[in-house]
C-alpha cells in the first residue's frame, strides 16, 4: 500500500516551460536581444543541455546557473556578462508560477490521500518563492531542494538524505513521479523506489524504463489504488 509520494515539480505540477519562457524573454530585452519565442526555444534546449550535464556530475550547480546564458548569448551574438544575465534571469522567474491544466486540482486530491514530498533539482530561492506563490505547499508535508539536500537527482544519495527526513519512512511504501526520465525515474530506481512517468508527449522512454507511465498527474491516482 502506497502512503508517500516524492513528486518533481517543474513540467509535472507547474508549467515550467511557460515561466522560462517569459523569464527568458524578460532577460532577452534587458541584456539587448529582441525577445521571441524561437530564441526563447533555442535558450530552453541549451538549458536541459546543461542540467543533463549536472545530473551526470560533470559540472557544478554554479556552473549551470551562468554556463547557459554564456552559451545562449554568445550564440545570439552579444557580448553580455553571463553571471548579471543569470542573477536578472533569476529574479524574473521568482514571480512566475502556473499549473499544468489540472494539475492543482489533482495535487490537492491526492493530498487528502497520501504524504506528498516535492523533489527538486531547481535553485533553491527559486524554487522556495514560486512554489509558496503557487501556494503548492499547502498541499505537501515536505520540500526537497537538491541544493539544499547536497545531492542531486537522481543520485541515490539525494534520496536517502530525504528518507531520513521522514518519520516511519518505508520504501515500499513510496513511489517517485517526475516528468525526467534522467532525473526523477532513474533516480526513483536508483532508490529502489516504484517510478510513474509522466510523459505528456508521448516520447519513446529508451533504456530507463518506468515502471507506469501517464500523460498527466490526474491520472496518478488509479495507478496508486492498485499498488
């Protein structure tokens, strides 16, 4: 029987894409770059470029932060100081938080039924500021920042620092959600966790396989009620 749940919370809860975006656009103008959403596509794939990097443990969080804006604005062809483009970055994202369609409303049902615990890679100030504005901590027992933790996903040693966090914790009794398949679900398995994907585009999982896989968080439930 399940009773905790470690969910991620970008492109799983909260829209991410559509805060980055704006942010992203925010940054544009204020650094010299005319905003658009294909400079705004081409600044995201960077980004997932340079995470993918930190999950593999070949560069330090300090390095994401201003790596990418390095890499986007030297190809945008602007001589821009990459650590005042992440610090501006930084501070637009703080005030943007949406939900995924539905997905407030699925968090909070769940809430009523299980222990729910954000798991996160995101920055810390961050991550603290839009998931209050969302008022997503309503609905959990717990927060997990991997800055804070000192481990990232989807290293097992990230999610035994949160299991020691929580009273009475089994493994057996948790599973991990998470739109990643590098992060959150090989990092469920790497703790020897249940895994659910939520895999809203249908993409081929390839060598990391999920144990369930969904398209949204609503569908959770009826996943949880057979285990």
């Amino acid at each position: 029987m399940i009773k905790t749940i470690f969910i991620d919370v970008d492109q799983t809860i909260l829209d991410f894409l559509r805060c980055e975006k704006e942010a992203v656009k925010d940054t544009m103008a204020e650094f010299g770059v005319e905003p658009s959403d294909k400079k705004a596509r081409r600044y995201s794939e960077i980004n997932i470029g340079q995470w993918k990097l930190l999950e593999g443990k070949k560069i330090s969080r300090a390095e994401v932060k201003w790596t990418r804006f390095k890499l986007f604005f030297d190809e945008m062809g602007k001589d821009v100081d990459a650590k005042k483009a992440a610090d501006f970055y930084e501070d637009a994202l703080l005030y943007k938080y949406y939900y995924l369609p539905g997905a407030e409303e699925a968090i909070k049902a769940l809430s009523e039924k299980y222990d729910i615990y954000l798991a996160t890679n995101g920055f810390a100030r961050t991550q603290h500021m839009r998931i209050s504005g969302a008022g997503l901590d309503k609905y959990v027992k717990g927060l997990f920042i991997s800055q804070e933790i000192g481990h990232d996903k989807p290293s097992a040693e990230y999610f035994e620092k949160c299991f020691a966090q929580i009273p009475s914790f089994k493994r057996e009794e948790c599973v991990m959600v998470g739109d990643s398949l590098t992060s959150d679900i090989l990092g469920g398995k790497n703790a020897g966790l249940i895994t659910v994907w939520v895999n809203a585009d249908g993409k081929e999982c390839g060598e990391i396989k999920p144990d369930y896989i969904i398209k949204h968080i609503s569908e959770l439930d009826r996943i949880l009620e057979k285990l």
